[in-house]
C-alpha cells in the first residue's frame, strides 16, 4: 500500500466535476445530493460549495454538521485505474459575501445570475476530519483532524 497525501488527492480531485453531499435529515435518514467542484479544487482538506438557502441540506446541516462527501473518477474507462474518496467531515454555513467572492469561479452566475449578491446565497464549507481513498488496487486513509494535546 502506497500513503498518498493530501496533496497527491487534490491533483487526482481536479479531474472530478461532482461530489455527492450526503446529511443526515429531519427524521434520522441519509439525504445526498451532487455538489459542483467547477474543476477548480485546490483541496486542502476544506471542500466549498454554494447552495439556495431554501435548499433541504440547509436545515440538515443547521440541525447537524456531520457530513460526508463521496467522490468517483475515472473508472475502468480505457483501462484507467478507478479512483474512489470519501471525507468524512463536519459543515459550515457562511453567508459573508466576502467569501463568497474569495471562492466564487467562472460558470457559477448561470445558476446565480447575480453573483454574490444573489439574496438567499449560501457558502457551505466542509471540513475533512478523514478521508479514505480507493486508487485502483491502493486504498489509504489520512486523519485531517486536529492533533490533541495532552495535558
């Protein structure tokens, strides 16, 4: 087994259009929706998306930020080795317009027409606590959680 950092998984993350979101609802089930990366990651264990605020994930993520992020690239196509990840993290949602302009990319005004100003926008950010990662016959695991201190 090879270790990969969490570098080596942003540059395989970068030919990945779609994420699928997954939170936990209302009434104990798992709801997962695809989340856009725009081609654009710099993955460094934080994972940004904009949504509505009516959107459902909202008030699942208000009422409990555990996530998880699933990820699929190529896949045995042309004999490609399958690349699989999973992060396993915790949501935040933003709605400072500053960030929004820090992560905003080329493409989203065509579900925002107005940018950053668009009333009801909202940022999610998802921060990694593990990711575990299927390369072809390699599989491997990173712990992005903070280091404890003993006392």
């Amino acid at each position: 087994m090879t270790t990969r950092t969490i570098e080596d998984l942003a540059k395989k993350m970068k030919d990945i259009d779609f994420a699928m979101l997954a939170t936990h609802t209302k009434g104990g089930a798992i709801g997962s929706r695809p989340m856009s990366n725009n081609r654009e990651v710099d993955y460094d264990g934080d994972a940004w998306f904009f949504t509505d605020d009516t959107a459902l994930m909202v008030d699942d993520i208000a009422a409990d930020p555990k996530v998880n992020l699933s990820y699929q690239g190529s896949s045995g196509i042309l004999g490609q080795r399958p690349f699989f990840l999973a992060v396993e993290g915790e949501a935040a949602l933003i709605r400072d317009k500053s960030l929004f302009a820090e992560h905003w990319t080329k493409g989203l005004e065509r579900w925002w027409p107005d940018g950053i100003d668009t009333p009801g926008l909202v940022l999610i950010k998802v921060h990694g606590n593990r990711v575990h990662y299927w390369d072809g016959e390699d599989e491997g695991e990173i712990d992005l959680s903070p280091t404890k201190t003993q006392a």
